[in-house]
C-alpha cells in the first residue's frame, strides 16, 4: 500500500531513515514491518545514483520508498520523484507560497507543473502519470518559528498529504538546543500546536523520533513517525556491543538529531 492509501484508511505509518548511501542497508531497512524507507539526500550522505539504487532495493523488498530532498527546488523535487520515490520531504517550508511551490514541483497539471520524464518511476508502471497523481505523497517539513506562525495558511494548501516535523531544527528555532525536547513547554506546546492543526486540516502529521518516544508521539497525534536512522542504528548497535565486552554498560539511546 502506497502512504496515501494507508492515511486514507487511517492507519498510523512507521518508518526507517536511509542516511548511509548503501541499496544493502536500504533493503535490510525496508524488510521491516514498516510502512516506509526514506532516503535523506539534505543530511545523508547520498547522490542521485545511489538514490537510484535505494529506492529500487526498498521496491525490490516490497516497501515504499520516500525520501527528504536537500531543498524546494522543483528541479530536485522532480528529479527524485522521477528516480523512483514515491514521496518527498521537502526542508524548511515556512510559508503558505513555499507549500504551494512543493506542489507544483510534485505534482502534475492540473494540480501542478511537474515536468514529464519519470526515467526509473515509468520503468515500473506504465500508466504512471494516473499512479503518481494517486500515490506520490507530498510532504512539507515544518521546523522553524515562522512555519509555526503560518501553519493553518501551509495547511490548506491543495495538493498536500502531510507535514513532518524535524524535532532538531524546531527545537533551535525555538531557542533549545538541536533534538527532541520533551518537558520543555516551547517544544510540547508547538508539537501539540502541529498535531491539533493536522486534525483539523485532514493532513497527516509527521515527525522523526526513536522507538522509544514512538508511543508518545502516537498519543500526541502523529500518524507517520520516523523510528530509527540506519546511520544512529549502526553507531547505537557498535556501542552496545564494545559497551558489553568492555563491561561499561550504558544503555541511553541516540537522539534522533534529523
């Protein structure tokens, strides 16, 4: 099931995070039991190429394979679209122009202006263009003060299927330091701010999380949330294990910093 069809039934989506440009960590991700593999292109260490073979190995594993463009730039935002994604999650949209600018690159006309050309997206499906228009997910980020202040302008945006929150840079622009900042009441209030906008708009929210904090985002009102990072999976994974042959034991997980 594409995300869209998954939202549409109301189910809750988890996902994995792709930061390492690796089709090997890629496909072992996206043999979870979750609804989504997104491939970071802003912060991760990954190409157009080796997009290409990431989001083939998720297909391949039977998985939906999104990723988080480095900007709203239509060339871009077309480009991986055109590669493979079947959703993208586009940084730093703060205004109601910048949202209408991600669906105009993600979308077709009428809804947009996406140009046609879908290199490995057509390769799959050859009636791609009714596919697309039915499943590509759109998904601004909200993450700074000034995406706060328009929210509900962002929010009745057509063309937009969900907003996903990126904890580190909200929490800067809030004044706190880069990551989840749980008790503290700026970065609660303005979770619950996204989360009680979403409900009412119908759009779906997002966040990057860890296990651990998945269940209070679900209580909070998010519906996609991001889980783990292949990149803190490996570093978090070494640790433990040098921590249980060194004997020093320290069981505190990684912040999901992107």
């Amino acid at each position: 099931m594409s995300l869209r069809q998954h939202w549409a039934a109301g189910d809750e989506t988890l996902g994995l995070w792709i930061q390492l440009p690796s089709p090997i960590t890629a496909e072992i991700a996206a043999r979870q039991p979750v609804s989504y593999v997104c491939v970071d292109t802003q912060h991760g260490v990954n190409d157009p190429m080796t997009c290409v073979a990431a989001f083939t190995a998720i297909e391949l594993a039977g998985n939906v394979p999104i990723a988080r463009v480095p900007w709203n730039e239509p060339g871009v935002i077309g480009k991986t679209l055109d590669a493979g994604a079947h959703g993208v999650i586009v940084p730093m949209v703060n205004t109601r122009a910048e949202a209408e600018a991600v669906v105009q690159a993600a979308r077709y006309a009428p809804v947009g202006a996406r140009s046609w050309g879908p290199m490995m997206a057509g390769l799959r499906r050859d009636d791609y263009q009714r596919w697309a228009g039915e499943h590509v997910a759109v998904i601004p980020m909200i993450e700074t003060v000034e995406a706060m202040a328009n929210l509900d302008e962002i929010l009745e945006c057509p063309g937009i299927d969900a907003v996903y929150v990126g904890p580190a840079d909200l929490s800067v622009s809030l004044g706190l330091p880069p990551g989840n900042n749980d008790g503290e009441p700026a970065f609660d209030d303005a979770l619950a701010t996204i989360a009680d906008a979403c409900a009412r708009h119908d759009v779906v929210a997002g966040i990057h999380a860890t296990g651990s904090l998945a269940g209070r985002r679900r209580q909070q009102g998010f519906r996609m949330i991001t889980v783990a990072s292949d990149a803190l999976a490996v570093r978090s994974g070494f640790e433990r294990e040098v921590a249980a042959a060194t004997g020093d034991h320290d069981d505190a997980a990684p912040d999901a910093m992107y």
